[in-house]
C-alpha cells in the first residue's frame, strides 16, 4: 500500500447514475469502501439531489452502505450519521440573505417553469422542470429578474429537465468544503464523484480530487473539457465502476 492509501479520505459521491446504475460494480466499491472506513477511518459522503423522501426510496431498492453524513436536496440539508435532523451550522449559513417566497413570486412570471411534487421542495431550496429547449430563453431571464429583485441565489439545471433554485452557497460543492473543515480533511485527500450539472459545484474546487464517471451527462462533459484540470478523472466505466477506476487512478485504492 501507498502512503496515500492508508490515509482517510474523504469521499463524497452523487448517487443516480453516479454510484448507483451497476449492482456489481456497486458491490465490489462497497466492500472497498467498507474496508478502508474500517481500517483508515475514511468518511463517506452521499451527496444527492434527492429529497429525504427519495432517498429512503432508494435505499430500500440498492444496497447502499450507511453513510457517515448524508447530503441531501442539492447541498441544501445535511444530516449526520443516521440522524434526521439537520445539521443547525449549515442551516444558519444557508438562511443569510435567503428568501424563499420571494423567490418562489419570481418564478411565477414563467409559465414554463413547472413545480416539482411538494416532497421535493425544501426550506432551502425552490424546484422546477423546465424542458431544454424553453431553458435557453428562460434561465438567463430569470437568472436576471432574480438579480434585479436582489436575491442573491444560484440556479441549477441538471440532466435536461430539473431545475433548482438554491442559496448562492447552498450546494453540494459548498457543503462538501464545509463537510471537509468539520472532519479536518485537506482537499487532496478528498474526492468527488459524479455525472450531471448539479455536481458541477464539487468539481469547481481546484485540489479536491474529482471522478467524472463514464456515462456522465452532456452539461457537466463540456464544462469538464472547457476548463480541464489534473485534479479530476474522466472515467471510462460507467457509475460504480467509474468511480472504482477514478479511485484507483488516484492511488486511494490499491
């Protein structure tokens, strides 16, 4: 074993079509993981657009290892180790400058933009579909008139369909950096792993280690070859077994 390897990492992963989407390949970076929590006292992260809800959904249906901290609704609600309740640091930092209904009455002024079901909405987090071809005219218009009413948010669209209005510092690459100061984890022992433009933000870190997996969607490959970077990995295999590649082409599994 290399230094590296016997080091804990931080290791934070999107969920649908990241680590879940091949049963074999999840179970073999199960038994990885598993191993290397136990011996080195890794942490393992699943960060995941998925309400509460949905994630208890999942979890019934794959074999997912418990998780030390659960990121859940696009960065905006973290829990740790089993608990449901979250965690009250993230939820002060997110509510500064937040105003939900505010946001929600902007919203109103597209009819293209169509509200996700109710268990996808958050305290922090306003959802929406929108197709890809009414988004080109609609997120730079709401993105100003959001702007002009000054709410200080972030916009998320994600695989051609979801989008997500969030706190400007409400998502998975900010609780992912705030998840890495809690623990006490340097950014190279840290990796991120994902497939679509809502994990865009944990691969915008310049040393944090990042496993774009294989079957990775449109919106997040061009930001990838627009702006490349030796710290991340463009995985040949698909989901799990991407991640099991990136990992190993990083030297945190042997």
């Amino acid at each position: 074993m290399s230094d590296v390897n016997v080091k804990p990492f931080l290791f934070v992963t999107d969920l649908d079509n990241t680590l879940v989407g091949d049963d074999d390949a999840l179970a073999e970076l199960n038994r990885h993981l598993s191993k290397h929590r136990e011996e080195c006292g890794t942490k393992i992260v699943y960060a995941t657009g998925r309400s509460p809800l949905l994630y208890q959904e999942l979890a019934t249906e794959r074999e997912l290892i418990e998780p030390d901290v659960l990121v859940l609704s696009v960065g905006t609600e973290i829990y740790h180790n089993g608990s449901d309740k979250p965690d009250p640091d993230w939820i002060k930092r997110l509510s500064q400058n937040w105003d939900r209904d505010r946001v929600v009455a902007t919203t109103a002024h597209f009819s293209d933009l169509v509200p996700q079901p109710q268990s996808e909405q958050g305290p922090f987090k306003a959802s929406y579909f929108l197709s890809p071809e009414a988004a080109v005219e609609v997120l730079p218009q709401l993105e100003d008139l959001l702007q002009e009413r000054g709410l200080d948010v972030k916009l998320v669209y994600s695989s051609g369909k979801d989008l997500d209005i969030l706190p400007r510092y409400g998502n998975k690459g900010a609780a992912t950096a705030f998840l890495r100061e809690s623990f006490g984890i340097s950014p190279l022992q840290t990796v991120v792993c994902g497939d679509s433009g809502n994990d865009l933000s944990m691969f915008e870190s310049g040393e944090t280690r990042g496993i774009i997996v294989g079957n990775a969607q449109p919106e997040l490959l061009k930001w990838h070859q627009a702006n490349p970077s030796d710290n991340r990995y463009f995985a040949k295999a698909y989901c799990a077994g991407g991640i099991l590649e990136g990992l190993k082409n990083f030297g945190f599994l042997g």
